[in-house]
C-alpha cells in the first residue's frame, strides 16, 4: 500500500478511535449546535443505538489502526460515515470545518475500500448467474 493510503488508514483509524472513547468519557460527547443536531443525537443517546455505534467506532478504529480486518473494519464503517456526513453538513453544518469533516470521512472511508475493489465488485452485481 501506498504512503498516501497509510496516512489515510492512521487518520482514520485514530479518530474513530478517539470517536468511540470520547462517549465512555462525560463531556465530551458533542450533540451539536443546531436543536436538529441535538434532537437527532439526543434520540440516538435515548434509545441505546449510540451505545452500539461507539463500540462499532472503537472496535473498527482501532483494527484499521492496527492494520487488522481492514477490509470489514471499513465495510462496518461506511454506513456510519454516510451518517456522519448527513450530521456533519445537514444537521450542524460548522463550515469549514464541519462541512469538510463531513465530506472527508466517507471519502477516507472509501480510500480505504478502494485497494479490495476486486473483491467487492461481485457484491455489486445485481442479478447473479446460477451457481
């Protein structure tokens, strides 16, 4: 892998390292600017999915950190980036950095899928032959 997809793989895996820890921490777990933000965070917080998302955050950091279950570490994750960006640039949009956040995570997340492409591309077919 490329140095590029290395610094990728560090960044991304450090913050949704520090991205899972910071729920178990009082405090720090943001719930936004906006009373969308918050409603939506809130609600998450309320209904006990946010306790499964940080563990998810967590556990993936730090595989894709460790350079451990890339693969489905980065598959797990994709569903939360989308949901990061939909937070980050609809709900408590901070520009630039909010916005940017937003677009920059999904994006890591798929640079760090694009290496197994090969792999994925028969999940992508929509009507497969008979085996």
């Amino acid at each position: 892998m490329t140095l590029g997809y290395q610094i990728v793989r560090v960044v991304f895996g450090l913050w949704f390292t520090y991205a899972g820890i910071e729920y178990f921490i009082p405090g720090l777990q943001p719930f936004g600017t906006t009373p969308a933000a918050q409603n939506f965070t809130h609600a998450l917080v309320d209904s006990g999915l946010m306790l499964i998302v940080k563990i998810m955050e967590l556990v993936g950091g730090v595989l894709i950190l460790l350079n451990r279950a890339v693969l489905p570490s980065a598959l797990a994750m994709l569903p939360l980036s989308i949901v990061i960006a939909f937070w980050n640039i609809w709900l408590d949009p901070a520009p630039p950095v909010g916005i940017a956040f937003g677009i920059v995570t999904p994006l890591f997340n798929l640079i760090l899928l694009w290496p197994y492409r090969a792999r994925l591309e028969p999940l992508l077919v929509w009507k497969q032959a008979p085996a």
